[in-house]
C-alpha cells in the first residue's frame, strides 16, 4: 500500500517516502510484524497503517512545536537544518516496529538492529558523511526510545513516542482480533472515535480525543500519559477529552500533566 506524507519543500523527505513505498523487505517486515502482533498475540494493528498514521502525526507534532519556537535537537546540537529533523521523524516513524518481525517483546532492541543498515539503504546518496552517521544515530534513538519507559533525549524521539500512541482510535482493531483474545486494550479503541492535533492555547500542542465510551480513557491515562511523561514533549502538550456521538459531545476531561 502507498501512502505519503506533507513533505511541502523537503525534498529529500518526498524522495525517502518514495523509497519506503517502494522496498520490498519493508513490505515483507510489515507483514511479518503483524503475524506476530495480531495473529499469534492477540494485538491491534502493527503495519502498514500503523507506520502511516504515525509517520504523519510525528511529522504534524514536529512542525507544531517548530511553529511555536521548539527547537529539534539535531539543530541545536548538531546544526542541522529543519527538514533533517523532519526526514528522522518519518524515517523512525517507518522503522520503529519492524523488529515485532521477530518478537512482541523486548522488540524495540530487535527494530534497532534490523534498523541500522535499513537506515543507510534508504538515506544513500542523500547524505554524505558525517551527516549521515549523524541522522542515522538520531533515527535509531528515536526507535529505541519508542518504549513506553525508555527516556528520550531528544525531541524527534519525543515526537516519535507520543505519535506511536496517538495511534489510538477504534481503527486499532482494523484487523479483527482472534476468537477469545479480546482484552482492556482493545476495548477501550473501540471507544476512541477520533483523535486531532492541533495548534495549542496554553501550550504549543492540543490534542483533542472524541470518545464514545468512557472506557477510552484507557488509552489516555494509561498509554498516552505513560509515553508522553518518559518524552521531551511533556511540558508542550495538553490532552482535550470530549465525549459524545456526532455532533454531540461534552468536554469530559482536560489533561496537562
């Protein structure tokens, strides 16, 4: 399945996204990760939408927080530009759950490994060194740091984090769970309708949760506020919780931790 991101000017990002699409072994990993996910442990999804949808909320996160003055830390500490920051972001956001491929658990270290020479693969000919080995390092980080208690220490791998968990929504379970496997995890997507990000009011970015069901809060007070205090997003987001059917909706709680 092809998909894209909003590359706008950043053309080594549009070229990246056209390589994804197009390598073969990634299509394979994605299939494999979600063997392993959905079929053998009873998970929601792991591949290809999952990778798409996080893709474009890690890179809607980080030009929120550069929007707002937020500088990304390949900036500030390697004086790289914006778009590299941009092209670590997606290309994380590509390669964070492929070592599910290989096991559920612990697979954060099994992505890191699988990672590295997919990382130089898919960047050759677009950077020369040391910039290469410098966002080749800063996208492993951002994977490795995915895990819900692993501490960030960048912003990209914040934006990471917190987009892998935004991927919340009932369509978790869009591929069907196995007889008898249903558990807390996948009935509180269920009642996650919707999830936008949007520019903030008190804080840079406002993330606004539709559910239908307060069984959602679920996915918020336990995945999404566990990623977001172990990122380097904490003091930058603030979590709307709305609850209702269609147009209808009441606003059920306000989260800035």
């Amino acid at each position: 399945m092809s998909w894209e991101v909003p590359a706008r000017h950043n053309d080594i990002l549009k070229t990246l996204v056209k390589r994804v699409n197009a390598d073969p072994e990634l299509a394979q990993l994605y299939r494999s990760a979600n063997v392993n996910a959905v079929d053998r442990s009873g998970m929601s999804d792991h591949g290809e939408v999952h990778v798409r949808i996080v893709a474009n909320a890690a890179l809607r996160l980080l030009r929120l927080l550069a929007e707002a003055g937020v500088t990304p830390s390949v900036v500030r500490d390697h004086g790289l530009s914006q778009e590299d920051a941009e092209v670590i972001v997606v290309l994380a956001a590509c390669l964070h759950d492929i070592g599910i491929a290989v096991h559920r658990e612990d697979h954060e270290r099994y992505s890191l490994a699988l990672a590295y020479p997919k990382v130089r693969q898919l960047l050759g000919g677009l950077y020369l060194e040391p910039k290469l080995t410098i966002v080749t390092m800063e996208t492993l980080h951002a994977i490795v740091a995915h895990r819900w208690d692993a501490r960030c220490l960048t912003i990209e791998a914040g934006v990471v984090k917190v987009a892998d968990a935004l991927d919340m929504t009932e369509g978790r379970s869009r591929i069907p769970y196995q007889a008898g496997q249903v558990n807390i995890h996948s009935v509180s997507a269920l009642a996650v309708k919707s999830v936008q990000i949007e520019r903030g009011d008190e804080r840079p970015v406002r993330i606004e949760v539709l559910l239908s069901d307060s069984a959602g809060i679920f996915q918020i007070d336990e995945l999404l506020r566990r990623k977001l205090q172990s990122s380097t997003l904490l003091p930058y987001v603030e979590v709307l919780a709305w609850l209702g059917k269609g147009t209808e909706r009441q606003l059920f709680k306000v989260y800035r931790w």
